[in-house]
C-alpha cells in the first residue's frame, strides 16, 4: 500500500534526510582576498578537491551509531529534529485544552505515539477493518473493491489507486493519476547485482515475514506468503519503468479515459465502483505513469490465485502501517532499518517519533516551526540573490551558439515567467479544513488519529477535484531541508530549513554564500531546463517548445552527460548517468551559472570552489552508499564535487590545473549545456 498524499511511512518516519542540491551567493562587495598557499591549505586539491578540502572535517567527523552518514545536511536536519522535538513535547502539554489547531494536532499526535500500552493494545486500530474484509473477500473483484475503499478514505493503495494532481498538458487543472502498482522495492533493487542492495533486498524480505507474524501468522506461513509475494513483486518489477525513465515525460504522461482501464482490467477491477468511490465516468481523462506495470497488473490480477492476491495486499499494509500501529511492530522496523543502512545502533525512539509526527502533519509542526525559529527578513537578501541569478543565466541562454533564436526566446519567457517561493508560505493548507483527533485522556489511538488526517487530506483532495489547481500551495513544510524546482507551476522553492548556516548566512563571505546557498539557487533555476524541466514551458505545460535542430543538439549535449557520469564511481559503485541526469545538468548549469557571478564582482573563485566542495562533504557507510547509486537521482558527494570541477574551465584556471594532475579531463570532455 503506497500512499497518494506522503511518503511512504517507513522510509519517511526512519529514514535519513534526502540529500538534494547544490549551494549559494551574496550580493555584498568585498575588499581583495588575502594571499593563500593553496597547496599548504589543501594538500593535493589538484589530485582529488573533494578530499583535500574536506580532510579536516573527515577528521572531525564519526559516523554516530544511529545514522547511515554524516554530513551538513545530515546535522542540520539533526538540529532541527530536536527543535521540533521540543515543540511537540510542549503541544502535548495542552493538545486537549488549546484553541490552537496546530498545537492541538500536534500534540494528540505525540502524546498517542508515546501511549506504548495504548498501541500494543490497538493494534491496526479503523485499519483492521480493511483487513478483515480483504480477508472475508470471495473474489478477486471483492479485494480489490477493498482495496479501493482503504486507498479512497486514505491513499494507500497496492494494485489500485487514484490522485488528483495538476494536469501536465495543463497546469492550471487537475487530472487523476493511476498509483503504480506498489511493489516494496524499486525495479533497481529487485535486479541489482550490487551485494549491498541483495542484502537489502533480503533484509526487506525477512522484515515482511516478522511483520505477518506480529499480525498472527505462524513463523512457516509468514515465511511462504513472502516469498510467494516477493517473487510476485520482482517479477512485476521487470515490467516497470526504469527509475531514470519516470523523469521522462514522454514516458510517463500517458493519457487514457477510464474506460480505457475498465478494458485493460477486464472485470479483475470492479470499474463500477471506482466510478462510485472517485466521482468519476468512463469518459473522464486518467493518465497512467507506467504503462507497462499497469497492464502487467492486470495480467497478474486476471491470473493469480485468490490467497496470493490477498497476501499480497496484506503484504503492502504492513509495510506501510508498520511504524505506526504497535509499538512491538515498530521496533521490528526500526530494527531492521538499521541493518539496511548499516547503523550499530537505531535511533531513540523520542527522535524517530518526532520524525514520524513531522511526517504526518509536516504544516501544522511547519507554522510552530517558523514562528518559534524562522527570520523572515532573510527574504529580501534571498530573493535579490534569485533577481541577479535569473539576470545572469538569461545572459548565458543568450550567449548559447548551439541555440536558435527561436528557441531560446521560448527559454527566455520561461525564465521571466520563473518565480520564486522563499522561507514560509503566505497560505497555510491546513486552514483548508478540519482534522478531528484524540488525545490519550479522550480515548485516541496513534494509528487512528493518523488515518484521520489522511482521510480529512483525501476528503479535501476530491472535493475540490474540479476547481482549478491552487497555485499558493506549497508541496513541503518550511522547516525541511531542502529546496526544488517545481515542473507545473514553473517556481523554486527555498525552505525556511534550508536558508541556515552552513548553506547561508548574513555573516558568512560573500564567496561563502556563492559556494552555498547561491549554488542552491542557480541549481534549482537550472532544473527548468534540465532534461524532464526542459520538456515544459513558461506556463508549467507539457509542451515541445524546441526547434527541431536545438530538441537533437540538447539530447546530444545530455548524452555527453550521461556518458561522463557513466564513468565515474565511488569505492567501486558505479554512478547511474542516466539516472541521474536531470540532477547533474543542474548542477553543471549552477556552477557554470555561480562562476560567472564570481568573476562579475571579481570574487576569489578558489573560495566559491572550496565552500562548494565542503557543502557536500560527508562520511556515508556503504550500505547508504549502495543505495545511493541504485536509487536516488542525485550522485554521491564527491562526484558531485570533482566531476563538476573538473567539467569547469574556470576551475583550471583558477588552480593551475593541468594534464599532469588527476583532476584534469580533456577540455572536449567537458560536458556543458547551460
């Protein structure tokens, strides 16, 4: 069961922070830099930057017991997790007595999580409900109606679900998107080679088994039902797109009608009540990410027997309901997590829950957030950073030889048209509606209080599934770490949780901020002309905007990228250049972007080139590392440190590279785009 409208329970609530971009820019001028003896500072930068940089934070640094790796990102997000700790433990105090609906969901949520007898006793609290008809069902037909109904009141889903999000040909609408059937691990995963990821794949495996077992099975039924769905599970996978082509959409924006999948499904669906459950008609537009895992679902549908199909579901619930019914389920989960990642140690159970709390209601923990930690006159110094970056990178689109005029007065646009979210929304989306939950003294369940604030989400979703797309709506909450590009309403967003040292700062350098938040920011401006941005236009639709010639030159310079990160590796881990692509086109475009800011206010570019380098500085175990490489769409650290240097014509300049050192790649090798 995968849900619709967050992430995934046990990777969001347990997992590490996503690593995601590049790094930053002042505005203030600055007296000449003082001499430095570069080699003295960093012995043998020209070898590898990465490490010669970083050594003495390499030095300082341990990996604690409880986290997979150790980084920037990785302390901030550390730091805040205690913030936010703090705040839910002061909710708690008055969840059942304040008239502050933040404070109050907040706080029913952490004083259930830590009710460990209330949890044990529950159970799957509304959930069992679903359990039971799924196991009462006499028909394929009768799971899935189930199915349905559990994915309609609260978005997870397994074989079926639908969400509503804005329409790729039209960003101005909402459409319904057919949920990938899920399938507990990625495609990647299920077939790699790499050992790491096979002893993750079997960890995964023995997780499952342990979590039937707390549901009632006997340990030999637990261990025959996972593997009956697992081999289902991998062998659906190999018809899945590759994760590199869920970027694409060419591949991915599908249209179909709903009665395109009544005829795929076949009656293994029961089309009748999805029309029922959605609000939707045959006629009404569906589109369909993955095609070949749809139909490929249905095939298995048609053919499997009734039990496999129950197992199966019942399989995904307790992956997704595992960290949030009993407290003896989420240990087994904690447990095994820390195997996967290769941790001595899980977390406290205190931070682990804050997480998971923040996870649930990430805007209500968000406004507590900000106006307990946020300074909203960062703005301003902010966005005239994003004003000089946009400025800059419409004199480089300008100055493109393998560009057309045409074309790129279509980029132009898109880049005029480019807005830019900073710090804290204006509109906060849980003033949208109500949620209703308990406290411990009125009876609440932790598991319960959670199914109600993804069903008041859902609720909120279909009622609104014919207005048009509200562009004031923020994806993440502002006290995340992170910041992005978004594809349909053609805007970056710079989170509150982002715009803190070591990434920014009013007292750092100027090349300190170039090399930090300045590098963020041309990074995720980048992204609008990446290889998936690119294929969207100044009104965030999918649209061809390229001249026939410029559309083969652009896939000719993405191939150049794909090929140069191909060839690069980590203590022998391949990199993925097609997987990460869209990533490394960022990044390569923000320092190209980053160099010449530098260089206009005549900055030291040695000291934007080291305070890049030391933003992704971090020590990783090789179980995250694998990982990594077979999963996530960005590189490792130290790729995305050398590889973009040594892509850099101003960095040899900078150093005194030359073809004697191991930094140098041949100027023909050099990718670049942007």
């Amino acid at each position: 069961m995968t849900t619709s409208t967050v992430n995934k329970a046990v990777a969001s609530a347990l997992a590490a922070v996503m690593l995601v971009i590049g790094a930053g820019c002042g505005v203030q001028q600055q007296s000449a830099p003082a001499a430095v003896n570069w080699e003295e500072r960093y012995p043998g930068y020209k070898t590898d930057f990465y490490e010669a940089v970083n050594k003495t934070q390499f030095d300082e640094w341990e990996i604690p017991d409880s986290d997979p790796s150790i980084g920037h990102f990785i302390a901030l997000d550390r730091e805040n997790n205690q913030r936010l700790l703090k705040l839910m433990e002061d909710a708690a105090q008055s969840a059942g007595t304040t008239d502050d609906s933040d404070t109050a969901v907040v706080g029913a949520l952490w004083a259930t999580g830590n009710d460990i007898e209330a949890r044990n006793a529950g159970g799957f609290g509304n959930a069992q409900r679903f359990i039971d008809a799924v196991d009462e069902a006499q028909t394929t037909r009768d799971v899935i109606k189930a199915a349905i109904d559990f994915d309609r009141m609260y978005g997870y889903y397994s074989f079926f679900g639908m969400s509503l999000a804005p329409d790729s040909a039209d960003a101005s609408r909402k459409v319904h998107y057919l949920g990938p059937t899920d399938l507990g691990l990625t495609k990647e995963e299920w077939h790699s080679s790499i050992e790491e990821t096979k002893t993750r794949v079997k960890l995964y495996e023995e997780l499952m088994a342990q979590l039937w077992v707390e549901s009632g099975a006997s340990a030999a039924d637990a261990e025959a039902k996972v593997s009956s769905v697992t081999k289902a599970m991998r062998d659906l996978s190999g018809s899945a797109l590759d994760q590199a082509d869920m970027y694409n959409a060419e591949k991915t924006y599908n249209v179909h009608t709903m009665a395109d999948l009544e005829a795929v499904y076949g009656g293994a669906v029961p089309m009748d009540h999805v029309y029922k459950a959605y609000g939707v008609s045959p006629e009404d537009k569906v589109v369909v990410k993955d095609e070949g895992l749809w139909k490929a679902t249905a095939k298995f549908l048609h053919e499997a027997d009734l039990q496999l199909v129950k197992d199966y579901l019942k399989t995904c619930l307790f992956s997704d309901l595992g960290t949030i019914n009993t407290h003896d389920a989420f240990l087994k989960v904690s447990e095994n997590h820390r195997k996967r990642l290769g941790m001595e140690e899980a977390k406290p159970f205190d931070q682990n829950l804050a997480a998971q709390v923040n996870n649930w209601v990430p805007f209500q923990c968000g406004r507590l957030y900000a106006n307990a930690y946020y300074d909203p006159k960062v703005e301003a110094d902010i966005q005239s950073m994003v004003d000089d970056f946009l400025d800059v990178y419409a004199t480089r689109i300008n100055g493109l030889e393998w560009m057309s005029a045409g074309t790129k007065k279509e980029a132009l646009a898109k880049l005029d048209a480019m807005t830019a979210r900073i710090g804290v929304p204006d509109v906060w989306p849980q003033d949208r509606y109500g949620i209703e939950v308990k406290t411990p003294e009125e009876g609440g369940l932790y598991i319960d209080n959670i199914l109600a604030v993804l069903q008041a989400d859902r609720e909120y979703e279909f009622a609104t599934k014919d207005e048009p797309v509200d562009g004031t709506l923020w994806e993440d909450p502002p006290q995340t770490i992170n910041a992005f590009y978004d594809l349909s309403g053609n805007n970056i967003t710079l989170l509150a949780g982002v715009l803190n040292s070591p990434f920014y700062s009013g007292d750092a350098t100027e090349e300190e901020n170039l090399g930090g938040i300045g590098m963020i920011i041309a990074h995720e401006i980048t992204h609008a002309f990446d290889s998936s941005g690119s294929q969207y236009d100044s009104n965030g639709n999918l649209r061809n905007w390229w001249a026939q010639d410029d559309a083969k030159k652009f896939e000719e310079l993405g191939q150049s990228v794909v090929d140069y990160y191909s060839a690069q590796s980590v203590r022998g881990m391949q990199v993925d250049g097609q997987l990460t692509l869209g990533e490394n086109i960022a990044d390569l475009g923000a320092m190209a972007c980053v160099s010449a800011v530098a260089k206009q206010r005549g900055l030291d570019l040695r000291k934007v080139y080291a305070a890049y380098a030391n933003l992704w500085a971090e020590e990783v175990r090789d179980e995250y590392l694998a990982n990594q490489v077979t999963t996530d769409s960005h590189a490792p650290g130290k790729v995305r440190v050398n590889a973009v240097l040594s892509a850099t014509d101003d960095f040899y300049d900078a150093f005194g590279i030359t073809e004697q050192d191991a930094m140098y790649v041949a100027p023909e090798d050099r990718p670049r785009i942007w």
